[in-house]
C-alpha cells in the first residue's frame, strides 16, 4: 500500500440539483494529494447512508480511477451483511488500498456479535 501518515474523510460535493458535483470532488482529492494525505470516501458520519448505491460507485470508480500517489479507503457501513459483502468485493474490484469497517448499523451486537461481523467481512475482502 502506498505509505501516508493522514487520512482525511472527505465530503462529496453535490450540486444543487443533488448530484455528485465530480469536478470539485476531483478537485479536493488532489489538494489532499498535493498534501500526502490518504483519500477516505464515503466515510464521513452519515453520508454513506445518503447516497445511492450507484452514487457510491460512481464515486469510488471516479477516484480510484484518477493517477494517485496516495493510497484510497472506502467506507462500508451499513445493517445488511450480505449487500456490505457486496460492498467490500467491489471495492477490491476497483482497486481500493484500505476499507472503513463499521459495527452493523441500527443494532447492537455484542462482542460475539460484532467479532461474526467483521469476521465475516474481512474474510471477504482480498485487502
């Protein structure tokens, strides 16, 4: 993986008709590469649940498309195991260096629990 010693969880700038605005987010990803910063996509707080399926994958495409020197993470959160298994095998797809891992949303496993949700998770990930 490339080496970098600050993630930075960036927004997704939207246009005011509710699409992703692609220029800017081209735009910010670069200042946080200028800067040495690793790229974190849909993983600011709430954000990933706000957007569409096809929204999220555009925007991963998008980026991990772009020539970067810095290393790419995404965000899968989410309360379906099997669509976040999904999510993760995608992410591979696309060649993302990292993932951001969340305990299930809206339920509270316990520690057993959430042990079984990344066990599971991970072992679908080739990261």
């Amino acid at each position: 993986m490339k080496s970098t010693t600050l993630w930075t969880a960036l927004i997704t700038p939207m246009k005011e008709d509710g699409s992703v605005d692609y220029e800017d987010l081209e735009r910010l990803v670069y200042r946080q590469e200028k800067a040495g910063n690793g790229i974190l996509l849909i993983g600011s707080t709430g954000e990933g649940l706000a957007l569409e399926d096809s929204e999220r994958l555009e925007i991963v495409t998008f980026v991990t498309g772009l020539d970067l020197k810095v290393p790419v993470m995404a965000g899968v959160g989410g309360f379906n195991l099997e669509a976040q298994k999904s999510w993760v095998r995608t992410c591979n797809e696309l060649g993302t260096d990292a993932l951001l891992l969340v305990a299930p949303l809206y339920s509270k496993p316990g520690p057993l629990g959430q042990t079984e949700w990344f066990r599971a998770l991970l072992e679908t990930s080739e990261l």
